[in-house]
C-alpha cells in the first residue's frame, strides 16, 4: 500500500517546492507535520527544512526519531501531542508549511482541523494536502464506498471514506488553492479518488 501511495507524496512534495521557489535556499522553512506517524513523507521534504511534528499517539516518536537519522538535513525541532483540531503548543502565525497527507479522512472535525492550519500559517504560507475522497456522487463506485463505510471506518481506526476535502479547503478562505483530482488504480477501489495540492494563506 505505501509503494502504490509514493507517488502521490512524491508529487505533492513536488508541487510544494514549485511553490517555495522564490524563498531564499538559506532561510529555514519551519515545517509543521499534522499526524506525522514514524515519518513516511521525510524523503521528500524540500531542502533546509526545520520539523515540528505533531501527532496524537507518542508510540511513534521513537520509530520517528530512527527514520530521521536517514535524513539528517531535516532539523528536528520538536514533537507536540494533539490533536489537528486543537493545536495546543502550535502559535498562531508561526510555520512556513503545514504538511497533511492521509490524516483529514480519520479527523473528528475537517473544518476544524483546517481552521487550525490557518492559525498556525505565517501570511502567505503554504498546506500542503493529500488526502483520499469520495468519488463525485454521480460515480457508481461512490455507492459502493457508502455501503463499505461503516465496516471500513470500524476496520480502520475510524477512516472516513465519503469525505469531500478538498471543497473544505476551498471554503476555508484561503488567498489561493492549486488543487487537482487523481484516480490511483494501484490502490483499494475505495481509496483511488485522491485530492493533492497547495493551499497559500
């Protein structure tokens, strides 16, 4: 699952550093990632990055401390417990990026969470999303993903099949979303819609 998923990150990372292009390569860009794990994303963060980590569960901070070794250009600053929806620890106006792949889907609020991200964003930084959604109503597969998800969200620690993220980054208010729809046919029928891109406060 996380060979057919890289791709995507690859892209997004991708996309993020088109976006960063016109910072100076000296300044430090303060990188906030929400539900950060053991650190799957860290092979693609763009150079003199500077890592806030936040996440609800400390059991991976020590399987994110080893995979950080790998990647000793990342400077890690430090790991806050809580949760997307109420960054406590997180100051207003205080990160370059926030980086959210795969989290909005097991999240209890999303508008929440992104109200949060907004917060936290100095004036004119960068989300950076990726997420899996529901396919357009109008999509026999939708169906199928509304018959599966109760089972699914019991199965997957709470993973919301039919959300519709990337309308509610569209409706957060931010200055600008570059955001695009993908179909990965190397995954699960039910997570092959996928939203990618770049919110800018």
């Amino acid at each position: 699952m996380k060979q057919g998923l890289g791709p995507q990150r690859k892209k997004a990372f991708e996309l993020l550093k088109k976006h960063l292009g016109e910072r100076k390569k000296k300044t430090p860009h303060e990188i906030l990632e929400i539900g950060i794990g053991d650190g799957a994303n860290l092979e693609y963060y763009p150079e003199n990055s500077s890592l806030t980590a936040l996440d609800m569960n400390e059991s991976f901070e020590p399987y994110l401390k080893e995979n950080l070794k790998k990647y000793p250009e990342i400077r890690y600053r430090r790991k806050v417990i809580a949760m997307a929806e109420k960054m406590v620890g997180v100051e207003d106006s205080s990160v370059d990026v926030v980086v959210c792949t795969y989290v909005m889907c097991s999240a209890k609020s999303v508008p929440s969470v992104l109200k949060e991200v907004k917060r936290v964003l100095k004036p004119g930084g960068k989300f950076l999303f990726l997420e899996h959604v529901a396919y357009p109503k109008s999509d026999w597969n939708y169906l199928l993903q509304v018959l599966a998800a109760p089972l699914w969200r019991n199965y997957f620690c709470g993973c919301n099949l039919t959300r519709r993220t990337g309308e509610e980054i569209k409706k957060t208010g931010f200055s600008n979303v570059d955001i695009e729809t993908t179909y990965i046919t190397t995954v699960w029928l039910y997570i092959r819609p996928k939203v990618l891109g770049i919110a800018t406060k």
